[in-house]
C-alpha cells in the first residue's frame, strides 16, 4: 500500500500546485478541485484531508494527520517541501514542480538501487551457488512411518490436554471434564481413520 502511495506522491503534488496556479487560490481551496479519482491509494485519505479542512481545522494539524494516516516517508517530506514553499508566497505551480521532481528523483534513485542489488546478486557467487543447489526432495518417496507415530502421539497428547482443560478453567467440574474428554477423544478417533486415507489418495495416488 506505502508503495502505492509513493508512485502517486508525485502525481498529487504536481497537479495540486496546477489547480493552484490557475485558480489563484489557496492549497487547501485548491484541494477541492483535484481529481481525486484518478489516485486509488491516495483518495481516502485525500477525502479525509478535505473533511478537517471544510470543518476548519487548522490547515497544519489537518496536514500532520493526512501524513501520518497515509503512513508514506516520501509523501510525508515532499508534502511538507510543497505546502511550506507555498505558505511562504511561493508559486504553487512552480513549488509543486520542485517537489513533485524531488518525489520523482527518490522514487527513481530507489528503483536503481533495488535493481543494482538484484543484479548483483544475480551475477555473485552467492547466486551461483544457489544455482547449483540439488532440488529438494519434497516429491520423492519419503519414510512416512515416523511420521505417523509422531501424529498419533501428537493427538494423543492433544487430547489429553483438551479433556483436562475444563478442570483446571472450572474447578471441581468433573462432568464436563467427562463430556470434553469423550467428544476430543471421538473427534481424534474420526481424524486418524479419515486423515491417513486423504493424504494416502493425495500422496500415493498408485497405492489406491
């Protein structure tokens, strides 16, 4: 989602200062007359923006929670280059061009960095090497019967454990530590005759 909102920083920005420029009016005026639909990721917190400032909320707190809902380093700096710029008398068109390109510049710096590191990787002996790793033996015929008692001892203690719950969340209820004890013991009882044949017919197609 962040990244969704870093692609769009730049976008926001940029267009914002525009509608600014032509209007001649303030940010938060301005606000109002972008498109939001063309800015998935941005739009419900760009709605939210617009709420606090048509209920008058002072234009730094409704910004301040704009960038922490949003969650987005990126925005939250070229956001904060763009309405301080304009707050002290700058051009909204050109402000916005300048911190739409520093979005855009990060963005564009981030990109290489991740595509430098995988090609390093790549071309490293420690990707070579992960080449020539055998294939892992998870569809060869394996020993199950290991396995198996493991399970059964597994849900043996299982059930165990879930007959004297009960007693220890109710003390003196041995009726019910009675009824826990018989309705876990049927269930594990209808898991190992129903499971092991499942798994056989998925595992061992042949041997059916």
């Amino acid at each position: 989602m962040v990244g969704r909102i870093d692609k769009e920083t730049a976008p926001f920005i940029r267009s914002l200062g525009n509608v600014a420029e032509s209007l001649g009016s303030t940010v938060s005026v301005a606000l109002e007359k972008v498109d939001r639909r063309s800015l998935d990721a941005l739009e419900p917190y760009i709605g939210r923006l617009q709420t606090r400032l048509r209920r008058s909320i002072h234009p730094d707190k409704a910004w301040n929670s704009f960038r922490y809902e949003a969650g987005s380093a990126l925005l939250n700096s070229s956001t904060r280059m763009f309405v301080d710029g304009v707050t002290l008398s700058g051009s909204p068109e050109k402000v916005g061009g300048i911190a739409s390109n520093h979005a855009l510049e990060i963005m564009n710096t981030f990109n290489s960095q991740i595509s430098g590191a995988i090609s390093e990787l790549n071309d490293s002996s420690v990707g070579q090497g992960l080449a020539l790793l055998p294939p892992l033996p998870v569809f060869q015929s394996q020993d199950m019967s290991s396995l198996s008692m493991i399970t059964t001892v597994a849900l043996v203690s299982l059930t165990i454990a879930d007959s004297l719950s009960p007693k220890f969340a109710m003390v003196g209820s041995k009726l019910l530590m009675a009824l826990f004890g018989s309705i876990t013991c049927l269930m594990t009882g209808l898991n190992m005759m129903v499971i092991p044949a499942i798994a056989r017919s998925v595992l061992l197609p042949d041997a059916t």
